[in-house]
C-alpha cells in the first residue's frame, strides 16, 4: 500500500469511528447502554436546581420517571443558558458546545449533548421559524412531548396592598420582576409606561421576592411555578396570589415540552409515551403538587376528551 493509499485508509478509519461515536445516541443505543442523559436548565428552581448535593425540582423528577419508563438509569446534563434558545438547543441537543467535551472520549472527545433536553416551548410557530432566506431556524431539533402548561402570576404582600385585581396598581406599589424578561417589558411599556418608575429589576425571581420580603418592592411577577414555589416555601400568610389580567400582554399562557436531535424521533417517541401516560394518569400533577405548585394540563389535552 503506497503512502497515499494509507493516509486515505487512515482517514476514513478515523471518521468513521467519530461518526459512530456521535451517533452513539438513538433509542437502541440508549438502551444497550442503560442510561438517559436529560438536560435541565441550571440553578432554576422549582424546575431544576441542586439541593443538599441532589438534583432536585419538577423537571428532574419528570427526567427520572421518563428514565425509569424506558427501563434505564438517569444521568443529569446541566444546562447554562446562552443568549437564546436556539442556542441552548445547538449547544445541548445536535451540536454540543465547543469548549463541552466528554473527557472519556480522550483525544477523540465529543461535544457534550443530551438525550433530551427538558422545558422547550411546545409551539408550533417557533418550531417552524424561518430566517431571513427562508430556511427553518430549529430544523436540527423535534420539540415534543407538552407536559406542562406555564403562565405569569402576581403574588403581594397583602400588608401593603390590599388586593390586586388589575395591573393599574402598580403605578402606586412597587412591583419586583427578573431584568430582560416578559413582565419587566411589559410592566415598564404597558399604559403609555406610568409603571416605568414603581417596576424594580432583579437578577432572578427568588431575588425579586426577597426584595419583597425586605420590603422593597410590595410585589413581584414571575412565571407562576416560580411564583407558587416562592410563596409556599416562605410560609407567610401574608402573601396573596393576585387576581388580575394582564391586557395588551399578548401570549399569557404557553405549553412546555421537550426536544430530541432530529435523528433521534424513535427515542423521542419512547419518550412521549412515558410523558402521555404520567399527564394522563395523574402522575404528572402529582409532582407539581408534591413542590406546592400549580398544575394546569397542555393545551393538547384541554381540546380533545379524555379516554
């Protein structure tokens, strides 16, 4: 064999060992290999976070149903979040980041990816997005499996303000939000902006409810499993959970699923089948309820009768 000949054998035998172990994956695979690695976004209570050295939240106890569902252990892949989705979806679910590797691998390490990747909008609209030329931005990705139906909620400090049954009163009370999110656009836009100068920002929504607690701000607005997680953990009757609507705000209420690399519908069909069942049965309410939070059922199972 001359020299040519050998770097080309060379070559192909390497790439076809780094194309077998990026697509060491699909549903067989995770199978042989007994284990599901599931991403959950990092320090996000009630959802997913770190307690007493423990993953704990509603999102990683849905990740060790849907593991034990399909037979295999639960492996954990932490999710920082980047400038958007579409970037955590490429950096955790059919790319991986460049500077995450799996050390095991060694010299041939693989970006680090997950089998699935847990609260993803279940939207058919974002899911389908196009560029500018035309070409659908998320094709890389099947976003499945609706298990939760998210919204915004108030709580108040009822010492403060008697009831809150209409946004307006946050042109007088102080009101707490997470800079950069939803609410805070909202709050500081909405009514020609008169609750611009009362909408406090804060790094996240335990913060904001801290501020609450030290008296900053006489409210906060946040995603409602947040806002129902805060509450019954401080334990304070003398929070409420406001009434009010939220006019000009657009989408108040959005489902949450779950994603798979395109490649791997058959695994995320397994997946979807644990998911149905536990939404279905009960299950799935049961672990909101067992964190003190809300749980409302996805659009999906709201607009057909149950078997």
């Amino acid at each position: 064999m001359n020299k040519h000949s050998l770097f080309c054998a060379t070559v192909f035998t390497c790439a076809s060992l780094l194309s077998s172990l990026a697509q060491a994956r699909y549903y067989d695979d995770v199978i042989d290999s007994g284990y599901l690695t599931v991403g959950f976004y990092r320090d996000f209570p009630p959802y997913s976070y770190i307690e007493d050295g423990k993953a704990v939240g509603v999102d990683v106890e849905v990740g060790k149903r849907i593991a034990k569902g399909l037979g295999v252990n639960f492996k954990t892949h932490w999710i920082t979040p980047d400038e958007n989705l579409e970037d955590d979806l490429r950096n955790n679910v059919w790319k991986g980041h460049y500077l995450d590797k799996d050390e095991e691998q060694g010299a041939l390490a693989l970006k680090k990816v997950a089998d699935v990747m847990m609260r993803v909008p279940y939207d058919r609209e974002f899911a389908y997005m196009q560029d500018s030329t035309g070409a659908v931005i998320n094709d890389m990705v099947v976003m499945f499996g609706p298990y939760q139906r998210e919204s915004w909620k108030v709580t108040y400090d009822s010492r403060k303000i008697d009831n809150v049954s209409t946004v307006a009163v946050f042109q007088y009370h102080p009101i707490g939000v997470e800079i950069d999110s939803l609410p805070d656009f909202y709050l500081t836009s909405a009514f020609g902006g008169r609750m611009r100068d009362k909408t406090h920002h804060y790094t996240n929504a335990r913060e904001a409810f801290k501020g609450m607690q030290n008296g900053e701000v006489d409210a906060v607005m946040a995603m409602r499993a947040e806002v129902d997680w805060l509450v019954n953990k401080a334990g304070d009757p003398n929070f409420k959970f406001a009434t009010n609507s939220y006019p000009s705000m657009g989408k108040q209420k959005w489902d949450i699923g779950m994603a798979v690399k395109t490649s791997y519908r058959q695994l995320g069909y397994a997946i979807e089948e644990v998911v149905d069942k536990m939404v279905r049965n009960g299950e799935m309410a049961e672990i909101y309820q067992s964190y003190g939070l809300t749980y409302e059922k996805p659009s999906l199972y709201l607009d057909v009768a149950e078997p």
